[in-house]
C-alpha cells in the first residue's frame, strides 16, 4: 500500500508545480527553457548521488543503459517538450483526454515485458479509475460538441498536434516500464533518479544548442522558481515516485499517476480559489478509491509480477 501512496505523493508535487510552471510560460519563457533550467539544478543537486552510484552505471546492461536513457532523454526531456507542444495546435481538452491512452500504453508494454499479468480484479479496479478520471473532465468532453478542436484547418498542423500528443503518451507510458524494468534488476531508486536528469539533459543541451531562440535572460527572481519548482516537483515527487515504483507493478503505478488531476484541482480550489464541480467531486472519489480499492485486493493475491531477466 506505501508504494501506491508514495506515487500519489509525487503526483501532489507534480500538481503544486503548476502554480510556477504556468505563470512561467505565460511570462514567455519557452518550455524548452524551462526544462532545460529544471534539469541542469538537478544534475547539479543529484552529483553526489552520480558519484556515489557511479560503480552501477558502469556495470548496466546494454538494456539496463538504454532504458535509463529512455527515461530521461525520452519520458522527462522530449516527451514534456512534445505534451506542451500538442497544445499549439489542438484544443487542451482534446490533449488531455488522449492523455489518457497512457495506462493503456504502460499496461501492454508492462504485459510484453515485463510480464505483469493482467487479472480480472485489475481490470474491474482499472475500469473504475478510468472512469473516475472521465467523469472528472466530463464538462469539458461535452462542450468539445461545440468546440473548436484545431487551431488551425491546416491537415499537416492537425496532425502535428496528434503526433506531439501520442509522442508524449507513449513516451511517458513506455518510461514508467523502464523504470520498473531497472528497479527488477536491482539498480537503486537513487541510481535511477540522477541518472534520468543527467540522461535528459544531455538531450535538452544539444536541443537548446539548435534552437537558440527559445533561451532569453531571466530575472534572478524567476531563476529562484524555477530552481524551487525543480526541487519540489522534480527532486522530491520523483524521489516519492521511484520509491514506489519498487514496490508496485508497473500497470498499478501508471494508474497511479491518474490521482494528479485529482490534486490539482484540489489545488486550484485552496489556491487559486476556482471552486470544484460536482463531477470534479465524483470523479476523484472514483479515482482514489479505485487505487486503493485496487492495491488492498492486490495484497491478498498472489505475487503479479515476475522478474524480468537479466539482459
């Protein structure tokens, strides 16, 4: 049960850091430049734990490597940039809602590799969870009817928006089994947390590199949040996060990850004053229910997850 808890703590922190993120984005600083800013505090914070850890670097496998890579060039760096992106050309609603494909992707990668059965309480448990997160944004589906979808008419921009949105998709789902993958072979939560920042910045710097135009001075009083919201979301939530990862199969974490819209609109309601719906309401009962729903009968199961093999 700690596993589930200590994801959905992360999930907080991720929540909390939209209170900085947005107000940065709409000052005009590029999201290539925040993340690039977040990354390099965290290499810079996590060096000892580089060092430390520096005998299990040198001894991963050749898959051990690639998916550490994966997780932090991919899943942080690339799949951040592509999900922001998704929202110049599509409807938020309509990137959020494909958003949701993401469990489906964790829980078939976790099926093919990793070999986590996928059992029938798992599916009941899953289908209520899902639901709850629909029911959540459920206004906003509906008044998609009326809505403008695209931004543009332009057929090459719309699917642009598609392809950023399902890039980021399937790069988060497939990260989360990377991490499981690298917590079966017993490298350390720690291990794989300095080296996910490491591995996306050194994606993000050559991207920046390309694209000088999207870097402009910040303030030292902007720098400040930036460094706070990479310590709190990125130090502490992923801290949370791969310390639950050991101890849930892959398909429970990324189901999961699906209480973060629950914190954020609890967020926005105490913060920023905007009051919640009744479907905000529902929909997140659904959706922590379902989670622990899920785990308590998961404990009284037989083990659901086989090791993978040493690569």
């Amino acid at each position: 049960m700690a596993g589930t808890l200590f994801i959905m703590i992360a999930c907080f922190t991720w929540a909390l850091d939209t209170l900085i993120r947005y107000p940065l984005l709409n000052a005009g600083f590029s999201t290539l430049q925040i993340v690039l800013m977040e990354h390099l505090t965290l290499v810079l914070v996590t060096s000892p734990l580089l060092l430390r850890h520096r005998y299990a670097f040198r001894h991963l496998s050749r898959t051990s490597f690639g998916c550490l890579f994966f997780i932090g060039g991919v899943g942080s760096a690339l799949g951040t940039l592509a999900f922001t992106q998704a929202f110049h050309y599509l409807n938020p609603t309509v990137v959020i809602l494909l958003q949701k494909l993401q469990p489906i992707v964790a829980i078939l990668l976790a099926y093919f590799f990793l070999k986590e059965r996928i059992r029938g309480h798992f599916v009941r448990w899953a289908v209520v969870i899902l639901a709850g997160s629909l029911v959540m944004m459920w206004p906003d589906i509906h008044s998609l009817g009326s809505a403008q979808w695209h931004y543009t008419n332009n057929n090459i921009d719309i699917l642009k928006g598609y392809g950023f949105t399902l890039i980021a998709v399937a790069a988060w789902g497939a990260a989360t089994v990377c991490g499981k993958y690298l917590s079966y072979q017993g490298v350390p939560a720690n291990a794989i947390l300095s080296g996910r920042f490491l591995s996306g910045l050194c994606v993000l710097v050559p991207l920046a590199m390309m694209m000088p135009s999207s870097l402009m001075a910040m303030p030292m009083t902007k720098v400040g949040l930036v460094v706070v919201m990479a310590l709190l979301s990125g130090l502490i939530g992923m801290w949370f996060y791969y310390q639950g990862l050991k101890s849930v199969p892959a398909q429970f974490a990324t189901l999961a990850e699906m209480s973060f819209p629950v914190f954020a609109a609890g967020i926005n309601w105490f913060f920023l004053d905007m009051s919640l719906t009744s479907y905000q309401i529902i929909g997140a009962i659904m959706l922590i229910l379902g989670n622990v729903g899920l785990r308590l009968r998961d404990l009284k199961a037989p083990p659901l997850a086989v090791p993978a093999q040493q690569a």
